[in-house]
C-alpha cells in the first residue's frame, strides 16, 4: 500500500497510527520503518532496512546481493517495512 500526498494531510501520523497497532496485534515478528526526508536510491533504501531489522553486515553488499539476502530472510519472517 502506498499514502500520498501533498504535505501537511497527516500521512506520517496515519502510518503511525496503523504501525502502532499492527505491532500491538503481534501480526509481524519484526518490522522496520525508515523515514524518507530526503531521495534514496535503492540500494540505499535496501541497506537502511537491513541495518534496522539488524543486519548491520549486510548493508555493504552490492544491491543485488543484499537484496537476494534480504528476501531470504525476510521470506521466513512475517516483516512489516514501512
């Protein structure tokens, strides 16, 4: 699902608001969110995610690799990312 918009309409705080019960509902075992106040490029975005579901070791592989990583991982783990 993607929220967008002009800002100011309160799409942070309608993520929160969702994330905060989606983690009291123990629906996911782990979730990250990353904020994006400035452009990110891919690999970028991909290495922020796999800092915050702690896999520091992960985020100097090239993309291609850390995404295959992140997939296997991510593939045994109900993840929310945000």
């Amino acid at each position: 699902m993607v929220v967008g918009g002009p800002g100011g309409l309160g799409k942070t705080t309608l993520a929160h608001a969702a994330l905060r019960r989606v983690a009291e509902s123990d629906a996911f075992a782990d979730l990250a969110w990353v904020g994006l106040e400035e452009p990110a490029t891919y690999p970028a975005l991909l290495s922020r995610f796999a800092r915050d579901l702690g896999y520091p070791h992960l985020a100097g592989e090239s993309a291609t690799d850390l995404e295959r990583s992140l997939r296997a991982l991510l593939s045994a783990t109900r993840t929310a990312l945000v």
